[in-house]
C-alpha cells in the first residue's frame, strides 16, 4: 500500500526533512514506486501548490528538487504511491484537489477500498482510484449535510464529527488511513496504521531512519514554535513516535490537537 506524510504547526515550517525521508521509501528503502505528491498550502491563505509525478520518489530529480524547496505552510501533506486500484498514471496520484464552499482541500488515503461509492457532482474522480472515489464521496456527504443547515465549513468540531462518520464508513469497506486538510486544520484518521510525533521546545537532533542525514532543531527552530508530524512509519529512528490506535481521529490547529476521537470499542 501507500504511505503518508502531513505535517501542522503554529508558524510557516516547511517539511524538507521529513519529505526527503519519505521519498526515499519510493524505490530506494521501499517499494512504493508508483508515484509520489506533496501539496503545501500558502501560510497567507493564498491557495495551495501541489507537486505529483507517476514515477518513484527515490530517483525523480523533480521529487529531489521539491525535497530542497523552502515550502514553509503551517500545514502540508505528502504521499508515496503502491498501487492497489487504478494503474499507475499522473491523475491516480495523490494528494488530491477539489473545492468546497470556496476553501481548497486536500486529501490522500493509504489503504484499499471494496466496492462503489456514489459521489454527486460536481465531485467526480477524475482517475480510477478507490482514494479519489472515497475523497468525492466524502465531500459529497459534506455538501449534502451543509445543504440541510446541519455544517458550516466554518465550524471545525462539527466538520471533525461529520469527517469521523465518514472514515468509520469507509474503514466498514476495508482499510482507511486518511489525512484532509483546508489549509486551516488537519483531519487525520487511522483505521489500521498511523503514527504521530511533536516537537516542540526543549528541541533535539533527529535522525532520518532511511538516510544518513541529521537535523538538529535546536538550531532551526524557536521557543515557542509546535510541529506536529504525522506518518505511516516512524521518519527517525531517535524520536518518541506514538502509535495511533486503529480507529482513532484526530483534529490537529496550530499543531496541537484539538478535537480526538478514540475507537468506537473504547
């Protein structure tokens, strides 16, 4: 399957650092060659760029030189590719694009979905992906509970309740490991596996698991600054990494969490 990348914080941090150690996974440290993305939304609100290419991370000098960007946002999401539905092509690519109520969202999935899912227009995939599917479908079930008064997109806790039902929907279909964002919060879901990992002040060196590189925080970053990471698998091999639990639901602003749900069994 796919992995994830996201990250949130409280001040524009870009990812270079735990990009290039995801990338490194597309073909080189992994087999997740089927493709690679990045979105990074504008710190201003201006909109969000995305990167996506249908070759391996590992040994695409575009994934090499979005890797070495100073992209800073205080929210960016990023995706390697295995392919388990749909062929391997630049539209099948994640992360993935629509707008809704005038807001930009993005969207990538790790995991493998059964059946049909009924989106309404204008929300229609335009590969053949079970992850673009299940985004339509879920943004589907947004504007349809928006047109009943019963969401504002402008209301974070009821956006948080209404994209949970739609996770535990889809986990109902198979596996479901999720991340959506707006630029202002990121929703993360893990049905199967997810882990999570902030840093904040007193700061540390980390080292990438997959590459012989090294950070020391200490020197990039600020007192007060919070960053929040979220991954498929642990990034660096000498950082606290906490397991999400299959189930779990997260809302993430500033890169603190603010809205959790556990699993239902819980």
């Amino acid at each position: 399957m796919c992995e994830l990348l996201a990250l949130n914080a409280n001040t524009p941090t870009d990812m270079r650092f735990s990009f290039h150690g995801l990338r490194r996974r597309g073909g080189a440290t992994g087999d997740h060659s089927d493709g690679w993305g990045l979105a990074s939304f504008d710190p201003d609100g201006q909109g969000v760029t995305i990167y996506r290419e249908d070759q391996p991370a590992a040994f695409s000098p575009i994934a090499a030189g979005v890797a070495a960007l100073d992209l800073k946002a205080h929210c960016s999401i990023a995706h390697i590719r295995k392919a388990t539905q749909g062929v391997v092509a630049l539209e099948n690519c994640h992360p993935f694009h629509r707008r809704w109520q005038g807001q930009e969202w993005i969207f990538a999935h790790n995991g493998d979905l059964a059946g049909e899912l009924a989106w309404r227009s204008p929300f229609v995939p335009e590969g053949s992906t079970d992850s673009e599917a299940a985004f339509c479908w879920m943004l589907s079930e947004l504007e349809r509970s928006h047109a009943h008064g019963r969401l504002s997109p402008e209301d974070p806790p009821a956006l948080f309740q209404e994209l949970l039902r739609c996770s535990r929907e889809l986990s109902e279909r198979g596996s479901f490991n999720a991340l959506i964002s707006n630029g202002q919060w990121l929703f993360a879901y893990s049905g199967t596996r997810l882990h999570r990992l902030t840093r904040r002040a007193p700061f540390r060196q980390a080292s990438l698991s997959d590459d012989d590189l090294s950070v020391d925080f200490r020197e990039l970053a600020q007192p007060q600054d919070v960053v929040t990471i979220l991954s498929t698998e642990p990034l660096t091999r000498d950082e606290p990494w906490t397991p999400l639990r299959c189930g779990e639901a997260l809302l993430l602003c500033h890169g603190e969490v603010v809205e959790r749900a556990l699993p239902a069994e819980a």
